[in-house]
C-alpha cells in the first residue's frame, strides 16, 4: 500500500524538482548554444547543436579568475579555522567570564549588513593602502564566516563528554594539548562544515569584490563575470558557461558533502 | 541568568573533581581568554573598527581627496539631513519595504508547502530535497546572470513561455513597472531552499504519533495542517520569518548585478542606493552612503535583537 501511494509523489516530486531547477538547466543549455542561435526566437530549449566556444572563452580568459577565487577561498577557510575553533573550545568547556555576551555579539555580528562592513573596509583598506589586494578580500570575506564558525563549533563541542576532556587532565595534558589532540580529532564534522560554507562564501562573494578589489590585478571569479557582463552582452553562451564553471564548489558541495549543507542552514536557527 | 547558571556549574564541577581526586587543577581564566583573544581581537579589528569607520563616514564630508587625507570636516547629521530630503529616499525605503515582504511571504508560503510534501517519506525524496538546495548554493551572480537572460526581452526564455500562453512580451528589466516584480523573483527562487530546509527540519521535530492520532481521529489534510502542523510549527516558522526578514533586508548583490537599481529608481532598496552612493558613480558620496548603511544597520539590528529574544525564551522553554 505504501508504494502505491508514494509512486504518485515521486512523480509529482520530480515535477517539482524539475520546476524549480529550470533555470540551472538553462543555464546550461545557454552555455552551450552558439552564438548565432542566442537571438533566435523561439530559443532552443534543448542543446540540439551545442558547442564548445564558450567554455573555450572560460579557457582562455577566466583562469586567472579561478586561481585567484581558489586563493581566497583557501586563505578564508585558513583564517577562519584559525580564529574560530580556539574561540569556541574555551566557550564550550573553558567556560570564561563574558562568554554570553560574546555569544550574543556574534549571533549580532551575523546581521550587519555586507554593505556597511564594505564601505567600512574601504575606508581602512583604502588608508593602510591594501586595497585590491587579494588578501585584502580573505580578510573582508572571512568575516562572513567566522561568527557563524564560532557558533557551529561552539554547539558542537559542547557536546563533548567532559569526561574525555577530564581524563586527558589527569593523564597531565594541559588545555592547549587537550585541544589539539583530542577536542580537535573529533570535532571532524564541524570543521569539515565551517570550511565548506568559508569556502562558498569566500567563492561567491560579490560585494567586497567590487568594493575592495574593483583595480586589482587578481580578481576573483564573481569580478570576471560582472566584468563579461559588462564588456561583451552578446555573448551569452561565454557568460553561462562562466557561470556554469563558477558553480563547481556548489556542485561538489551537494553531491560530495550533502550532510554538511543541510547541517550548516539548520545551524544555529533550530534548536534540536 | 548568566549568573545563576555559573552557580550551578561550579558546584558540579567540583563534586566531579572530588570523585575522582582533587588532582585537577580548575583552569585560572586566563587560560580560558587566552584562546577567545584571537577572535575578541579579531571582532575589533575587523569588525567593531569597519563599523566604527562607516559611522565616521557618516558624521564627515569625505571627497575622494580628504577620504585619502583623513581630514574631512566633522558636519553633525547634515549626510542624514540630505538622505532624508533626497527624493530617492522614500522610494527606496518602499521598494525595500515591498522587496522583503513580498519576498520572505512567497519563499515562506512555498518553502512550507514543500516542507509538508517532503515530510512524507516516499521514493527518492530525500534525493530531490537536496536537489531543491541548488539556488542557495550557487553564487549569487551566477543567479543573477542566469535569471537577467531568461529575463531578458527579446530572447529570454520567460517571455517564450509567456507567448506560447498567448501573453504579450513583458520588458521584465527595462520597464520600470516591472523591474522590482523581476528582482523580487528571482529572489524568491533563491530563497526557497533556506526556508524548506530550516521548515522541513521543524517538522522533523514534531512526533510522527499526533500525525497517526489525528488520522484515526478522521481528520482531513488540511485540518490536521491547520490545527497541527501550523501550531507546532509556530516556533520555528517565527525564527524563520525573522531570519529572512535580516537576510533579505541585506541582498544587494541580485538587484545590482540584474538591474543596478533601475530604470530610474524602479528598483532601488537601501542596500542598493547605499552602494550606489559609495561606488556606482565615478564622484562617490560616501559619506550619504554610509549615512544610507546606517539606517539599514539599525533595522537589521532590531530584527537581529527580536530573533535572539525568541530564540533563547524558546531554548529556555
């Protein structure tokens, strides 16, 4: 009984499904279409004549991008680890004076908009004289994910038994070595997710890219698409197919790290 | 309340302690700040101090010349006088306004609808559920692009559907009627997937055996969503609305990359006009444009206290 009321769904599930990734599938199907098609009326709804120039313009002219949107995402990943895993093992069992009031700074810091933090980093970017810089951006983009890093791993560790943590006193281990090599080796599953969504974050940022990087001479991937846009409207294949390429990091996020994604939304918002 | 749960704590740690010896030294809390300096030093430096810089921006009347320099003229409110008298501000605080009601009332609507189909285990639903993550996890531009084509005029793929319905062409994104019901659509595919997955996770929630009792009981469908689902959810469904509420207060980057705003102001909202007036122009007004983030930061920051507040009296229920 319970097939045969649930065949109905699947159908109407993959309907949906199909609705509303409709234009990932053009996306597509516009990234390999031929320049000379791109006007027609009505477009090709399937890639009957595809092509591969534009993935040949990515080739030849967005490499660079890609190294650089890599770099950045690198260095944020770096950054954040860095800042947030400490922070959040002595809020989860080092239990310090403040630590409520840090939280809530955090969970604040998570509201401001990209904007005023960009005009912000300008200004101070623009003094120390590390505008478009690439660096300059893993500092701007980390800021997007640390308070959140600080929470995830926060929640998590206090998950920790304390037992683990007190057995690794007596054995004589001091705080840091109880950190490294114990809180650190099981607390596999939130770095693993702070590092992907740093890394996302990093990759698709927008707004710091225009702000703090709109002269440099390594842009990110988001800039190069902005800048396609801008430079040649005609060529739509080249900038899906550039779009196409600067989705990879969220393909690999759903079909190699599906667990984490849905454990990063949730984080934070739902109480278990 | 901090307090009272710091008196709890210290007596159970130290009958641990004596169980097991009094060996354990409790850590001085040095020790405890010595790894929260990192991020304390991080929060000021890269947090407090851009803030602190924007609200200088606001205060100041920087050129391009004294923005390098640093000696711009303190002027008071006079950058908040001039936002208020610009006739883009009531504009923009409107198309604001429609841009995350309309917005978070459709992705919420649609995002709880697909959380109760998907609450119902059948054959490869927990396949296409992650599926339906895709719009948020694509890069906003790559969003943006890809909706500015499908909407383009011409030869964009929505107008196709439309004609094939026997509908006109609609110049989705340069008329000035429709350029705000285009951002706020392609917004809405984006923030779907956040709302289905923090309501879907809601429901998890919920025991399975109501669901049964209220089947036996004769209930319809929609009766038990309305006076199950709906109640139970409640909750979650507040902490959601107020999470989109900030989230899409922030979005710049959809409306810029499709629009940048226009035609005219047609689909200006704060966070736009704020840009607008730092970077989109080769004469920035910084200072109105910080003036401009500052109102935006203090909405969020309410919103920001409200979602808190509820957050932790339901922790504490």
């Amino acid at each position: 009984m319970k097939t045969s009321r649930s065949t109905p769904k699947t159908v109407i599930g993959v309907v949906l499904t199909a609705f509303m990734l409709f234009p990932v599938y053009w996306m597509l199907n516009v990234s390999l279409m031929r320049t000379g098609d791109m006007r027609r009326d009505p477009p090709y709804l399937l890639p009957l004549h595809p092509t591969f120039s534009g993935y040949r313009a990515v080739l030849n002219d967005q490499l660079p991008y890609l190294g650089t949107s890599l770099a950045i995402g690198i260095g944020t990943v770096a950054l954040t680890l860095a800042v947030s895993a400490p922070a959040a093992y002595s809020l989860a069992k080092l239990r310090p004076m403040g630590g409520k009031p840090l939280t809530f700074i955090l969970l604040m810091a998570q509201m401001i908009p990209g904007i005023i933090m960009a005009m912000g980093f300008y200004s101070i970017f623009l003094n120390v004289g590390i505008i478009n810089t690439w660096w300059g951006l893993v500092i701007a983009d980390s800021t997007l994910a640390v308070p959140f890093g600080v929470l995830i791993f926060t929640a998590f560790m206090s998950g920790i038994p304390d037992e683990l943590i007190q057995a690794a006193k007596l054995d004589g281990a001091g705080s840091w070595r109880t950190f490294v090599s114990i809180v650190l080796p099981v607390s596999r599953n939130p770095i693993v997710t702070v590092s992907l969504f740093a890394f996302l974050w990093a990759w698709s940022d927008f707004i710091f890219a225009s702000t703090l990087n709109s002269g440099g001479s390594m842009q990110p991937i988001t800039l190069g698409i902005y800048k396609y846009i801008g430079n040649n409207n005609q060529e739509w294949n080249s900038i899906m197919a550039t779009a196409v390429v600067a989705s990879i990091p969220a393909a690999f996020l759903l079909v190699v790290a599906q667990r984490y994604v849905a454990a990063g939304v949730t984080a934070g918002a739902v109480k278990d | 309340m901090s307090n009272t749960r710091a008196a709890i704590r210290v007596p159970r740690v130290e009958t641990q302690v004596s169980a097991r010896g009094p060996r354990v030294p409790r850590l001085p809390r040095f020790i405890a700040w010595a790894y929260l300096a990192p991020v304390v030093i991080y929060l000021i430096a890269f947090y407090a101090y851009p803030l602190y810089r924007n609200l200088d921006l606001s205060l100041r009347d920087y050129t391009v010349r004294s923005f390098v320099s640093g000696d711009a003229p303190f002027i008071g409110l006079d950058n908040f006088r001039e936002v208020f008298a610009d006739p883009t501000f009531w504009p923009a605080v409107i198309h604001t306004a429609i841009f995350v009601v309309v917005s978070i009332a459709f992705q919420y609507a649609i995002g709880l609808a697909l959380a109760v189909f998907f609450n119902n285990n059948f054959r490869l639903s927990s396949t296409l559920r992650a599926l339906f993550l895709v719009p948020w996890l694509l890069p906003m531009i790559v969003s943006a692009s890809t909706w500015s084509w499908m909407l383009n005029s011409d030869s964009g793929v929505v107008n196709t559907a439309l004609n094939a319905f026997g509908l006109p062409d609609i110049n989705w994104l340069t008329s000035p009627t429709w350029s705000l019901v285009a951002v706020i659509l392609a917004n809405i595919w984006i923030g779907i997937p956040f709302n289905l997955v923090i309501l879907y996770s809601g429901l998890q929630n919920i025991p399975d055996n109501l669901f049964e009792a209220a089947s036996l009981d004769g209930a319809s469908s929609w009766q038990t969503f309305r006076h199950i689902t709906l109640p139970l959810l409640r909750p979650v469904s507040a902490i959601t609305l107020l999470l989109g509420f900030v989230y899409t207060l922030k979005v710049f980057d959809i409306i810029w990359i499709m629009t940048r705003g226009g035609p005219g102001n047609s689909s200006t909202t704060l966070s736009t006009w704020s840009y607008e007036l730092g970077f989109g122009s080769l004469l920035p007004h910084f200072g109105p444009g910080a003036a401009v983030g500052n109102l935006l930061i203090i909405v969020a920051m309410l919103c920001g206290l409200l979602y808190i507040k509820f957050q932790s009296s339901e922790a504490s229920r």
